[in-house]
C-alpha cells in the first residue's frame, strides 16, 4: 500500500518537526528502526516526544561502544566509523532484522524502514566541527522492493548539543521526506532543511537509489545541492553516482582543469593530457595519489539568469563517457577554488588554463569584495604549492603562438605576473597540439545548433556519435549506428 497525502492541504505549509513526528507514528502502515551512533538518539527522541510512537518504532538504539558496534555490525578495514560504508552495512544489518522478526503474513501492509546515522559532533578542542552520514532504507509499497537515500552532512555551529539538535531535525525530514515527497525529489531535497538554515548545516553528497528513484539522475540531485546553496561544490564520477569530496580529495595531488564543456572538445583533452604529464613529473606528486578534476563553475551553467538542467546533464554525460571525475562549484574565482581543495589536503595541486583564462584573473574587478583587493587574491591562489599549466593560443589575426612569455597584462599587473613566473609557479603547457587550437567549444555549440558538418571531427572519439544518437546540445539529425 502506497502512502498517498494527496488533497491534504496542509502539506503545502511547513508542519512542525513535532508534526512531522506525529504524522509518521499516526500512519499505521510505516514502522521500523532507528539507529544513531555518535551523537545521542536525537531523531528517535523525536518521535517519541510526539507520541503515539508504539505503532511505528519497532526498536531504537545506539551501539555508542566502538565494540559493541563491532560486534553488530562487523569491523572496518581502516578501523573508521563515521563513514559511508559503516552506514550501509547499519541500513542492511537492522532491515535484515526487522524483516527476520516482524512476519509479513501477520502485517501484509506494513512498510519497514530503517533510518540509521554514523557521526562525529564537534570536538571538545574545537578544532573539529564534526561531520557524519545519514541515511534512510524504506519501502512506499508493502510488496516493492526498498528504496535508499544517503547523504553526508558537515556541521557549522560551534556547540555539541546545537549539532544535536540539528541533527535531530534534520532526520525528522528526511523520514518524513522519504515517505511523502518521495514522487518530488528536488523538493524532498530543500525540505531537509525544513526549520534548519544553511549557517547551521551543509549537505555536500546525496544518492537516491530503488524503485522509486530509478529515474533520478544523483548528478542532477548534485547540481540541486549547489543550486540551493546546501554547500559550495560537490563532485560526481564516471558512473554517474555523487562521491564525497573529502573521501576522494584527502591527501591526494589535485589537477583541476576548469571550463565550459558544451561540448568537451580535443582542446579540452589535449590540454588535460599534456598537463597531467608535466604534473606527475613533478617532484613528489605519485599517479597513484593523483586526482584529475574537471570543474564547472555554477555561472557556466547559467543562461538567461536560469540554470539550464538539461544542457547541464548533456555536458555531465559527455565527461562521463569519458571516465572524468566532474566538480560542479559555486567558485566564481580561482582562489576559492584552491581554498576549498586546501580543506582535505596538503599535497601537490595544479590548475591547468588556457592563456585568455589566465589574463582575465588578472582583473581587479573580480577581487573588489576582499579588504587586500587582488593581492589578498593571488597570496590564497599561491600560498599553497600550486602551479598553472598554461596552455597556448594561437592569436586569430597574427597566427602567433601566445604564451607565457608574450602575453599581455594590464600594465599595473606586469610586476605581478613576473613576480609569480619568475618564481616557476607559471608553466607553459609542452608539446601542445597546434593542430587543434582553432577549436572553441562555442563554436562546436553553434555547428550542431546549425546542422553544419565537421563538428565531430573536432571533438574527442566517440562524442560525436554519443550527441547524435542521445540528441544532445539540441541535435535535431539523424541518429548514428556504431560498428
């Protein structure tokens, strides 16, 4: 039996977390577990605060002992506990209990669920705000299969019972999300911070998966999180599924390579490959601790003041299909960039940029909003052991090859160019192909908007056919069969 509020009114105003609570326990077909490690048993609390909470909590508990947990739910190989993999194997343990114990013949219409949490609150030096991973197993329908939403959230208040209390509400609308909303993913979405602000929580990764998800793209949901202002970055990989930054980035060498992608180009590529060849040359910088990201700024993916999801998927494929690890930010200037990768470590870090890119973070307008103007800028883009891989451009009118050696700055900005080329944190990017310079994605964009012919050849194997065949940037032609 499927939950169904529809024609109830008052789901269109923002009920009390007490009658989140209240309206789940009184549904006498939801029933299931609540596991909380690390931060008290403040959703449980919850709903049973609000009453009536009999009928719909089949147990709560809190294997707070780091032995006890082991011996429920097994050990970790890296001896971690607020992690993904620990809140899965809590989300399989308790469903597989609870669908051991409750007999379905006795209750064919109830729809089990387990919400589980692994956190780490602020610690008592206050050095470490506290983060941890919170997540729903769930079924809409007796006899369907479950469904799962995970997310990992980062803490911003500054005190343990505040994080607590946060975390509590917090779990009260997903629970009360994954049942009601389930058919309107962006808005189960923003009513996770139902009676929370943004300055007292970050939700940077979230996956949808089951029944009731199979049409949800977690790299749409990954551009949501940006969109709404839950955090300011989140990261996807090649399969499509949402990775926490922090697990992928931590102590690990950083190339980040930023653009438009509409379409990824040969340009883009032959830039990727030739810089990540001069940076793993670098003095301690192992491939095997290397992370290649492709980053879109949220202003790319703006086009008349409004997010274009469409065109935003159509970008996210192609990279995809490539097997690139894609960043989506909120990091108009680059300095910001290199802050937020400064979080998770301390390694080797390369930006890799075309000359134009390089030329235009040399203007002062883009800096107005820091006390220390673009000085303050460029010490946060440099403090760190950063370089740029410049890669060159050919000049339409002269056919000259710009470089780092003859590009041009604004004349108040020339002793401060020098001032970082000549202290090697400028690199040109090595044997470039010139074969390929003419190419812009912008004009790629405007040929397949056009019908003209000759666009594939300019874009890396197999895109070409992927656009035909997926119709993708507007592509109206005829479809390609692949030998």
């Amino acid at each position: 039996m499927a939950v169904s509020l529809k024609g109830d009114k008052s789901i269109d105003m923002i009920p009390s977390t007490k009658d989140k609570a209240l309206r789940i326990n009184l549904n006498e077909h939801i029933y299931g577990t609540f596991a909380e490690i690390g931060a008290g048993q403040e959703t449980a609390r919850s709903f049973f605060r609000a009453g009536g909470a009999s009928g719909t909590i089949a147990k709560a508990m809190s294997a707070y002992d780091k032995d006890f947990s082991d011996a429920i739910y097994g050990i970790e190989d890296d001896r971690r506990y607020v992690t993904e993999k620990r809140l899965k194997k809590m989300l399989a343990h308790e469903t597989m209990l609870i669908e051991n114990r409750i007999v379905r013949e006795k209750h064919p219409d109830k729809m089990f669920f387990t919400y589980a949490n692994t956190v780490a609150t602020i610690d008592f030096a206050k050095k470490y705000m506290g983060h941890g991973w919170v997540g729903i197993r769930y079924q809409v329908d007796a006899k369907e299969d479950y469904n799962e939403i995970v997310l990992h959230i980062r803490f911003k208040e500054k005190d343990a019972k505040l994080q607590q209390e946060t975390l509590g509400k917090l779990g009260v609308n997903l629970i009360y999300g994954a049942f009601y909303k389930y058919d309107s993913p962006k808005k189960l979405l923003r009513y996770l911070y139902d009676h929370l602000d943004k300055d007292q929580l970050e939700i940077d990764t979230i996956n949808f998966s089951g029944p009731r998800f199979v049409t949800v793209d977690n790299r749409l949901m990954s551009l949501q999180l940006v969109k709404n202002g839950f955090t300011e970055a989140v990261m996807f990989g090649p399969d499509g599924n949402n990775i926490l930054p922090a697990s992928l980035l931590y102590k690990k060498n950083i190339l980040a390579l930023r653009g438009s992608f509409r379409p990824v180009t040969k340009v883009n590529m032959d830039m990727f490959q030739k810089s990540y060849e001069m940076f793993i040359q670098e003095n301690k910088v192992e491939e095997s601790k290397t992370e290649v990201i492709f980053e879109i700024t949220l202003s790319n993916l703006r086009a008349e003041g409004e997010i274009d999801e469409q065109d935003f998927m159509d970008r996210a494929r192609l990279l995809c299909s490539l097997g690139q690890t894609v960043m989506i930010s909120n990091f108009q200037e680059y300095y910001k960039l290199v802050e937020y990768f400064s979080r998770y470590t301390k390694y080797r870090m390369g930006l890799a940029m075309g000359v134009n890119n390089f030329v235009d973070i040399f203007d002062e307008k883009y800096y107005r909003n820091l006390s220390g103007g673009i000085l303050e800028a460029f010490g946060k883009l440099f403090f760190k052991d950063l370089k740029l891989y410049l890669y060159p451009m050919k000049s339409e009118e002269s056919g000259e090859l710009i470089t780092s050696a003859n590009l041009k700055v604004h004349p108040r900005m020339k002793e401060l160019y020098k001032f970082f080329k000549h202290n090697g944190k400028v690199l040109d990017i090595e044997n470039a192909d010139e074969s390929v310079m003419h190419i812009f994605s912008r004009k790629v964009l405007q040929m397949i908007e056009e019908q003209d012919e000759g666009w594939e050849e300019m874009l890396p194997d197999g895109i070409g056919v992927l656009i035909k065949n997926k119709k993708l940037f507007g592509f109206t032609g005829k479809e390609v069969v692949e030998r």
